[in-house]
C-alpha cells in the first residue's frame, strides 16, 4: 500500500518494501510524489532473480546467516540486572 500526504508542510510518500519495512520518501510537491508512488509501484511488481549457487554448502549457508544475523542485530553484550531488595 502506497499513500501520499502533506506532513509539517512537506510531501511524503509512505509505503511498505517487498519485505514488509515500512518506508517514506520526501518529495518536494504533489507532482514529484506521483512520480515517486509510479516508480515505487513499479519495482514491487519486478521480480527479483537470486543467485543460486548450486554446490553451496549448509556449513556456508549458516556462516552467511549467522553474519546477516550479527550485522542486523548489532548483537550488544548481554548485561544482568540486579534488583536491590528493600
């Protein structure tokens, strides 16, 4: 779903990615927010081709995983909390 809105004075197209993120754009009029919704409507009908690579391991599937993983997470030391007792 794509929708065009002025907020605080300004052009904002607001859709949601392939993968479901929710996303804006700035425009700088009504005009250039059309443009902005046509070219977003028509990449979500373009399909995407992966790259498949036929004698992948599962030992490399996970290290690529685990390390999408870790970037996106930006895993941070885990640090217990200690409730004081009155």
């Amino acid at each position: 779903m794509v929708c065009i809105r002025k907020w605080r004075g300004k052009w904002v197209v607001d859709y949601r990615d392939s993968g479901g993120v929710r996303r804006w754009v700035t425009c700088r009029g009504k005009r250039h927010a059309e443009r902005v919704v046509a070219a977003k409507i028509r990449e979500s009908r373009q399909c995407e081709v992966t790259a498949v690579v036929p004698k992948i391991k599962v030992r490399d599937i996970a290290k690529r995983l685990l390390a999408q993983i870790f970037a996106s997470t930006k895993l941070r030391t885990a640090v217990p909390r200690v409730r004081s007792s009155r």
